[in-house]
C-alpha cells in the first residue's frame, strides 16, 4: 500500500473505531497478530486487547470522540496526532464518573502491511488526565 492508503486506514479507525464506537471494524482493519506495544497494564497487547480498551474509554467516555490534527506517512508508518474529548461518565481505572470534560493529546505510530494495522506505539498524557480527572494534583 502506498503511504496515502496507509493514511487513510488510520483515519478509517479513528472514525469507525474511535469516533463511532464500532468496535467489531477492529477485526477488519487489525492484522490477526496485531502488536499494541503501548497496551496499559492488564491490557492484552494485541487485537483483542485494543477492543478491551476502547470498550471501556467509550463506557467512561460516552461521548468520546477524536480529532486528528496532523498525519505523515512514510514507507509502511504512519504518525498521527491527535486529541480525544470526552465527558467522564463511568469509572476509568478504578476513578469513579467525576463528570468534567476531558482533553488528551496523544501521538501516535502505525505500521501496516498487507491492508491492516500490524503495530501500534503511542505517546499519551496520561498525567494530564489524571490530572483533570481529580485523581492527582495539578
């Protein structure tokens, strides 16, 4: 695939997967032996593990959403950054729903091969969340 198709499958999981909580598009646009090599802990690293994880922002985030902000695609990489809003509304990593609305800037790091996303980094301000979430000092 060339960089621009590369770009637009990361796109494409941000807007089914991300934005419109269609967790069953993670099969389709995920390798079967998908790497997540920034999966939290006691979140499997794999495919699997990514439908784990946006299950359970979209229960403590209703209405998350992301918005991408910048893409460059080189080879079979693709680097996005972007920022995910949300209302917290259900518990978040044993945080009770505080109801403050969120901000959390990320950047990102897909590899694809044969169509699919095969490798995942990111680069995520989780400080800020906590931080705006009430779970630590500011």
């Amino acid at each position: 695939m060339s960089p621009e198709e590369n770009k637009a499958l990361a796109r494409r999981f941000v807007e089914e997967v991300q934005n419109k909580g269609n967790i069953g598009a993670v099969d389709e646009l995920l390798a079967d032996r998908m790497v997540n090599h920034s999966a939290p802990p006691g979140v499997p690293p794999d495919r699997e593990g990514v439908k784990q994880l946006f299950t359970m922002f979209r229960q403590a985030f209703p209405d998350f959403h992301a918005v991408i902000h910048d893409q460059i695609a080189e080879g079979d990489e693709v680097m996005t950054r972007k920022t995910f809003y949300g209302t917290h509304k259900g518990e978040l990593f044993g945080i009770p729903p505080t109801g403050k609305e969120v901000k959390i800037e990320l950047i990102e790091v897909l590899r694809v091969a044969d169509g699919k996303i095969t490798d995942h980094w990111n680069v995520v301000d989780q400080l800020g969340l906590m931080q705006q979430l009430g779970a630590i000092a500011a």
